[in-house]
C-alpha cells in the first residue's frame, strides 16, 4: 500500500495540482489580509476612536435600529436579534472579539473559508484522481496491474487525504505568518467566547464558556478538515462516475456555490437541511451564528455529512470495482 500512496502522491504532484491550490492561496491570503486592515481603517476613521467598547457599542446601536425597521423578513429579524444579543454578551464580559492579531485573522479565514474557498482547493486537488486515468489513457494499464482495485483506490483516497490535510495546515500557516506582517503575531492566548446554543431558535448563553483563542483554533480548523474530507470523498465519488475532469469540476463548483445560495433562500424549506452542501459552515454554530434552516444544529450537520461521506466512499468503490474498462 505504501508503493501505492506514493505512486499517487507523485502523480498528483506532477500533474501540479498542489502547486495551484498553494499559489492561490499565497496571492488571495494577502490580498484578504489587505481587506481585513481596509476594513478596520474605515471602522476607525467612521467613529472616530480605536476603543473597541466604543466601536462595540456602535455596532449594537446599528444593530437595534436595523431590528426596528417593520420590513425586515422574520428569518433576517432572527439573525439580527441573535448578533445583538452576541455583541452584548461580549461588551457585559469586557471581551473584544475584533481584537487584532495574525491569530484572529486566521481565525476569521477559517468561518469565511470553510464553505466555499476551501472546499474548491479540495475540489481542485480530488476532482480528476481518477477521471485522469480515463482521460489520458493510464486506466488500462493501472487496472491490468497485480494489485486488486480496491486497493488502487483506497490508495488514490488516502492520498487525497494527506495532501486534504496539508492544504489545511498550510492555510492555517499561511493565514498566520502573512497577516502577522501587518496585525502582529500576538492573540493565541485571547479569550474566545464558544458553548453558544439554540432553544426554539432563539440564543441560549447558559453553557457559554471562555477559552483561549489557540484551543478554539483547533476546534475551528478540525471543523474545516472535516469539511473538505467529505468534500473530498464526494468529489472522488463524482471522479469515477463522471470519468471527466471538467465534468466534475463543474459539477462541484455548481454544488458548492448552490449551497451558499440556498443558505441565503431556504430558510422555510425543512428539507434542504439534509443536502451536504447547506451544512458546510460548522465553524458558525462555535460563534453562535443562527443556523439557516431551523433544526440545524453541530450534532446534525455532523451526522449529515458524515453519512454523505460515507455514502459517497461506498459508491465510488462499489463503482471502480465493477466497472468495465474499454
């Protein structure tokens, strides 16, 4: 199994799929670390101080009059009263949860990052470890070798997950040393606020606890790990089924850009709850955000996803095992 792995880890670097994910990610991390410090200046420069209380209390000011307008939709409402009840919890515990640092920042990259950005560099690393044996003509000669293909397969997948695991570490420590330039590498040990619940969709703080930033970073990229492992094993699934490799680039992105839709228009449809793709922002239910469709919760979207994952390994071996080469 070893000879194997290696042989694919080889193949997928020589194809330089790895390269492309770590070139975008060293060109976008510091072109989002410049948005990040854009941001903060404009903050500043708005209210006129760089006390975080004072720009706290701002914050919850725009939230109460947002939350007093008749034309907000129930679902928007729900959001809103969720932020404000957040942004409370943080001023009555003297917590700034805007408090610079490369760590925050890296913290920050993970809940925009884990439902879309890094699903795709997974997408991007998964999507042709098969449909490129078919594609360039190697399948024959892969598949008439003396090793059964189960083997072959679950060499391509572990594969897949090493280098799904390296992209995570990397983007950890790309995050961290490139913002670092310019917010300084201080914060791991900064109080974070996590526990947070829902109770009839509504903010429950009673097993809210505080803990330092570094532990909440692993809970957080472990989170984005898991993501992009199921978001792997899909886009193998799709690889042997498809045999195209930009079949199933499209068909991916496509799934993964529906499900950041469908998170912003399905809040009163119940079932889009069991698609994979609505339940990729596990990091949201750590900060307290209100999940998109009522009955969501970390548990479930675990459980979804974990028998997505499943489901979909299942099929792709089953698949490759039969299938009939020409």
């Amino acid at each position: 199994m070893y000879d194997l792995v290696y042989n694919e880890s080889l193949k997928l670097i020589k194809r330089k799929r790895f390269y492309v994910v770590l070139l975008i990610l060293i060109v976008l991390i510091p072109l989002f670390t410049y948005a990040q410090f854009r941001s903060a200046e404009v903050a500043r420069s708005q209210i006129g101080t760089d006390d975080w209380r004072t720009m706290l209390q701002q914050k919850i000011v725009d939230t109460q009059n947002r939350l007093a307008s008749s034309r907000i939709p129930p679902e928007w409402r729900d959001y809103l009263e969720t932020q404000l009840s957040l942004q409370q919890y943080y001023l009555d515990h003297n917590i700034d949860p805007s408090s610079p640092g490369a760590v925050t920042f890296a913290r920050g990259f993970m809940d925009q990052a884990i439902s879309l950005f890094l699903p795709m560099m997974i997408v991007i690393l998964a999507v042709d470890l098969v449909s490129s044996e078919f594609s360039e003509g190697t399948i024959k000669l892969l598949l008439t070798r003396p090793v059964k293909r189960w083997k072959i397969l679950t060499s391509k997948f572990i594969t897949l997950f090493l280098f799904t695991s390296l992209t995570i570490v990397v983007s950890l420590l790309f995050s961290y040393v490139i913002s670092g330039i310019v917010f300084g590498y201080s914060g791991w040990t900064m109080p974070v606020l996590t526990g947070f619940t829902f109770s009839a969709d509504t903010l429950d703080t009673s097993s809210v606890f505080v803990l330092e930033q570094w532990k909440y970073i692993l809970m957080q990229y472990g989170l984005g790990w898991f993501v992009c492992m199921v978001i792997g094993a899909i886009s193998m699934m799709i690889s042997v089924l498809v045999r195209s490799t930009a079949a199933g680039m499209g068909i991916m992105m496509a799934a993964l850009v529906s499900g950041v839709i469908l998170t912003q228009m399905a809040a009163n449809w119940e079932q889009a709850k069991y698609l994979f793709n609505v339940n990729l922002q596990l990091t949201s239910y750590l900060a307290g955000t209100l999940p998109p469709i009522k009955g969501m919760s970390l548990p479930f979207s675990l459980s979804v996803l974990s028998i997505w994952g499943i489901i979909s390994m299942i099929v792709a071996y089953v698949v490759f095992i039969r299938q009939d080469v020409r």
